[in-house]
C-alpha cells in the first residue's frame, strides 16, 4: 500500500441516504483527525469474497486460531456477509505515511501505531458527538487490544465492546472498497497505507 504526497479528498457518495451534516461532520472531521482521504460508502456495494477469507487460514500472519477478532472465531463468512448487510451506511478511511524505503519495517509498525489513533478518536466521535449506538468498526489485521488475547485459553474476551475485527476476516476486498470511492490503492514508492472501516445505522 504506498502513497505519494496527495492532498486530501472530501469524498462524498450517497449523500441522499443520510443527513448531509453528517456527512460533513463525519468526513471532515476524520481528516482532522489525521486520515488522508475518506468517503461515505453504501455497505450494499461491499464485495465479500470467500477466497480472501480463506486466505487468512494459511495463517501468514500468525494470527489465526489466537485471535477473537480473526477466523475462525468470528464465525462463517456468510454469517459476516449477512451482518454487513444490516447496516445502511459506512464510513471508510485511509492513512498514508512515508517511509524510509520499502524495507523500513519499524516506520510501517510506527505508521500502524498512529493510524490505530486516527481509528480510535474516530470511535470517540461516533460515541460522543455523534450519538450512534448501532456501529460495526472493521481495521486492518487483527485485534491488538490485548497483548496476548484470551482465545488461545478458551476464555471469554476481555473487551467485547472495544475489540475491532479485521476488513480481512470478514473477506472484504480492500483495493475493491477503496478504489471504488475514488481513493487510491497504491500511494506512491515508499509508503504505506491503512484502511479502516466503520459501518453504522
């Protein structure tokens, strides 16, 4: 996921299916928090492929069978379709940072670490100044709340109510999602992106 030095995108789609000071405030306010482009999105529109979702049973990223918030815990893919289609709209964002070169792997753990802020003052917002209850966020790789989760115990998790998902467990095309709110997949040599995904009634 790289980026060049873009400016920020106002995106604005399906305007007439949700209170245009939402979208404003919503949008607007994301890019202050430090995102470079975000878009309001139709949740309809989201492609669910299975293949992506059974990718993460290759386990590249160690994470499977440990995590609550990664498969197989989170359950059947069609059940996860189904969930996404409850929700009438969705909020995507992006942020790119710069990097060293593509090697600079502390630069992409720091770039993670401050896009995981961008993802929590945007909760923050939902909760308090927007008044939305009925909210399902989506991040990028594994719940990371914990530093070791209690899956692998067979115990409960810790903190249902703050514990994000991963876009991948839910076998959520990301180039797809992005690219088809005008917002680049790839950013230019030696960046890295990350996207998060909140959908909401």
């Amino acid at each position: 996921m790289k980026s060049g030095g873009m400016s920020h995108k106002h995106i604005k789609l399906g305007a007439s299916k949700i209170m245009s000071y939402n979208i404003d405030s919503m949008v607007n306010d994301v890019l202050s928090f430090g995102a470079k482009n975000a878009a309001i999105i139709d949740p309809g529109n989201i492609k669910c492929v299975p293949a992506l979702r059974e990718m993460c049973a290759l386990n590249s990223c160690g994470k499977y069978g440990t995590n609550w918030m990664c498969p197989p815990a989170t359950g059947p893919i069609d059940e996860l379709t189904k969930k996404i289609k409850l929700y009438k709209h969705g909020l995507v964002f992006q942020t790119v940072y710069q990097l060293e070169d593509s090697f600079d792997f502390e630069g992409m753990m720091d770039a993670k670490a401050i896009h995981q802020k961008v993802f929590d003052k945007v909760l923050t917002a939902f909760k308090d100044k927007y008044r939305l209850n009925d909210f399902l966020p989506l991040g990028a790789g594994a719940c990371e709340i914990c530093a070791e989760c209690t899956y692998k115990n067979g115990e409960k998790c810790r903190f249902p109510d703050k514990a994000i998902a991963s876009m991948e467990a839910y076998g959520i095309d990301v180039t797809a999602l992005v690219t088809s709110c005008g917002i680049p997949y790839n950013n230019g040599e030696s960046t890295v992106s990350y996207v998060g995904l909140v959908l909401f009634n």
